[in-house]
C-alpha cells in the first residue's frame, strides 16, 4: 500500500472521528454551562452528571496566612506528606520537608480501612523523622476526589476516580477515616483539619502571586477545575452575597450520555474496561491515566487493519495499559520525536520502518490535540461564565494550572490557550502554572486552609444530598 493511500485511510479511522471542529467545541461549551447550572441549582443536582460542589472558600488567599502545618497530598499513585512553616511576609516558606509515600496497587484496590492505615502509618513515619509527634498540628488535606464538603472538615466522598476503588469509603467522611485510622495507632494526634480539592489548592497557591487567579484548572492523570461563582448562583447555600469557589468536577460531563456522539468507539472501550465504567466520561476523553490506552487502543486497530507494522502486532501492545502517556509527550517531541518513537516503538517489540513512526506520531497527536481542545471548550465555558456574571464585556483574569499532562505534553498547552482563545474572545486569559505544585503549593494551601477553618461561616442547606 502507498503511503498516502495508508495516511488516507489512517484519517478515516483515527483522524476524523477525534477531529473537533470549533462549531462543535461551541456546543459541547453549551451543553456544559447547562450542566454546570443544572448542577447548582437546589433541586436539580442530585441528577446533574457535573456536581458543581461548594467548597466554602469564600476568597483567595490575602497574603496573611502564616504558621506551621502538616499537608498530605493524595490524588494519583503516590501520596506526600508535608511538614510547612509559613511566614507572613511574601509567605516564605521557612521550613519545608516531605516524604513521598507509594500507594501500592492492592492498597488502591483495598478496603478503605486499608487504605487509611497506611496513610496514618506514612505519617506516623515521617513525624517520627521530624521530631514532631508529640506536637498537635494543624493538617490541610488535599484530598483530588469528587467530595461533598459538609464543612471544611467533614467531607464526604462521593465516588473514587483515577484507579481507586477502596471499599466502604464512598459515601464516607474521609476526614472521619483519617481520623479514625490515626486513633487506632494511638502513638500521636493531629489538630484541626482543612481539606480540599487539588483544583482548589491549585487556585489558592497561584492567588499569592497574582490576586486575580480565580480559576484552578488540572489536567493530570484526572481532569477538573474549581471557580469562584457568585454566592446567588449557588443555590444549594444558604446566602447571597459575594462569592465561594466551586469545584466543578467537571471530568463527569458525559456521564448522562450526553457525550456520546463525540465518544470514539476507543473512548467506549476505554471506559467498558476501566475500573468505573460510566464514570468521568469527560475525563476519560482527556487526562493522563487515560491517553495513553487510547493511543494503544488505536494503535492495535490500525496494526490490526495492516495500516501499521506491516500488520504484525507484539505482546506489549496488546497488553492494556503498556503504551504509557508520558510516551505522546515523548514522540511529539520537537527535535528528538521520531527518534523517540523509534525507541519506543522498539522497547515495545514492534518491528517498524519510516513511515510507521511518522504514522504513530500523527495517532499521537491527533489524541493529545482533541485532549486540548476538549480542555479548552470546558475552560471557555468558565471564563464566559465569569465575564457574564459580572456583566462585563471583556473580562481579564488568570487561572492557576498543575497537572503532568499541562506541564510535560510539548504543545498541550500552546493548543489549549490558542483554541480558548478563538472559544471566549471577550476574555483575556493568563495561565500561571503553580510553582512545586504540591510543594510550595501545598504549603500554602494548607495556610489558607487553616485559615478557612477558623473564618468558616457557611454550611449547605438542609435537604441536600449527593
Ligand atoms: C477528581 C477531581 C480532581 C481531578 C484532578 C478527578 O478524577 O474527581 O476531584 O480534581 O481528578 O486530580
């Protein structure tokens, strides 16, 4: 087969059917902004695939947070504890040391009580490492699942994502396991607790540096962003005045089925065979934990149609979760990408030539471009929302960002901000990556988060639930 007639009919299969136009991103942004409303509306949530969920921040931090904390950071494969000394001038960090903790597959896997024991034992570690256990510190947990925040302190999960799965916890308040699991040690005590979103702390951390942060965006091995929407529109909390930060979790757009005709038939497999199916369609179409299986996905297809590797496959590739996302940063690499294709390709027992690399390259981009663009129509849908509320015609603001795929994907980044950019053109946007983010940052949300729980003033109405 020529090569142009491969690339033709390469397109048919892999390009087109991940090919957004800007028509549809628009549409995709309207449904979105209906579900984010149906989601904050009091008698509409409990239905509403994105929860739109409180997290009682009223403001972003003011720059006079200061004292000594503990942060844990759980979200992905690893878990981090922190030991914080924040100084009110410029919020130096004094003092900051950490430990990495890995989760192991089984713990993720486990039961809930599992789970937390093995978080209260990192801890007991590291404060054993520090000198610290006979102090009582105040801690800020950066919890980056779906959660109701009853109160800065009790929040429930609502469902795990990302690969976890642990048993009796959904439905639960995870501060009440923490809690629990650290009583059961009985050899130290922690004090006042403050959790909150990775998003959240995101916004927070960057809201030190430029006071007009009012987004917190992360596209890592999950996808979600947090705002701060007008108190009025927040019909599930009692008050109508000023403003309180949402987490959108907006990765659970699609999960009502409203995505299905943009879902490939690899997005379908992606989610029949995740550990959740049904759950963070969105997400499922764009973060990290799930890129990669997709291209694998496609990859296996094209073989399987003789487009690639002159039809024959290898073990590695067919097995599930074996081409890994960092590999499309990887091959997409300017200078160095097809040589890294190459090697990848190799190390995968792929028998290759040079059309095959530049064909998986173009697979590669095509996943990570629509990735972007799909980023861009959910933050457009933000940025609107904000110039609207606000009643302006042209609205400036800044969103704080973490996140692998954001930071490491060569031109992730370049392709979001340009396509929001064509998405919301009344806004003028700055994106401001958070420094360390769950170093510095965590320091600093765990601050502003203490600081949160001595100023809280607000609880949910009565008769909600998840
Ligand atoms: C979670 C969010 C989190 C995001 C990014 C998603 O799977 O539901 O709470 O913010 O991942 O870590």
């Amino acid at each position: 087969m020529s090569e142009s007639c491969i690339t033709l009919q390469l397109h048919h299969i892999c390009v087109s059917p991940f090919l957004l136009s800007q028509e549809k991103l628009q549409e995709i942004s309207a449904r979105l902004k209906k579900n984010m409303i149906q989601g904050l509306g009091k008698h509409t949530h409990h239905k509403a695939p994105v929860k739109m969920l409180p997290t009682f921040v009223r403001a972003t931090p003011d720059g006079t947070e200061k004292g000594d904390f503990l942060a844990l950071d759980l979200g992905g494969t690893n878990f981090r504890v922190l030991y914080v000394r924040v100084m009110e001038e410029e919020q130096k960090v004094l003092k900051m040391d950490s430990q990495i903790c890995a989760i192991p597959q089984d713990i993720m896997r486990g039961t809930g009580e599992q789970l937390f024991d093995h978080i209260a034992a990192c801890l007991a570690d590291f404060l054993d490492s520090q000198n610290l256990k006979g102090q009582t510190l105040p801690l800020g947990f950066t919890f980056s699942f779906p959660c109701e925040q009853i109160e800065i302190d009790k929040s429930i999960l609502i469902h795990w994502t990302k690969g976890f799965s642990c048993s009796e916890v959904e439905g639960k308040d995870v501060v009440k396991l923490l809690r629990d699991a650290i009583h059961r040690r009985a050899d130290y005590d922690i004090g006042s607790v403050a959790m909150v979103n990775d998003t959240v702390g995101t916004m927070m951390s960057c809201g030190y540096k430029d006071q007009s942060c009012e987004i917190g965006m992360i596209i890592g091995t999950g996808t979600n962003a947090c705002y701060m929407e007008e108190m009025k529109n927040v019909k599930r909390v009692e008050g109508e005045d000023g403003r309180m930060c949402i987490n959108t979790e907006w990765g659970g757009f699609g999960d009502d089925g409203s995505l299905e005709d943009i879902q490939t038939q690899f997005d379908v497999v992606v989610d029949k065979t995740s550990i959740n199916p049904g759950i963070h369609i969105f997400e499922k179409m764009i973060s990290g934990m799930y890129l990669g299986e997709i291209v694998r996905l496609l990859l296996v297809k094209l073989t399987e149609d003789k487009l690639l590797f002159k039809g024959k496959t290898s073990e590695a590739l067919l097995t599930p979760g074996r081409f890994e996302t960092r590999f499309i940063s990887e091959i997409e690499e300017q200078d160095r990408g097809l040589k890294n294709c190459q090697n990848i390709l190799t190390e995968l027992g792929l028998k290759w030539d040079s059309v095959d690399v530049r064909l998986v390259r173009l697979v590669c981009d095509t996943v990570s471009i629509r990735s972007a663009h799909l980023c861009a129509a959910a933050l457009a849908t933000i940025v609107n929302r904000i110039r609207e509320n606000r009643g302006l015609d042209y609205l400036k603001t800044t969103v704080g960002v973490d996140g692998t795929v954001y930071r490491k994907h060569p031109n992730f980044s370049d392709k979001l901000q340009a396509m929001v950019h064509r998405l919301a053109p009344n806004c003028s946007i700055t994106f401001l990556v958070s420094e360390d983010g769950s170093g510095k940052g965590a320091a600093m949300v765990t601050a502003v988060a203490h600081l949160v729980l001595l100023t809280l003033n607000c609880k949910l109405t009565q008769d909600q639930s998840m």
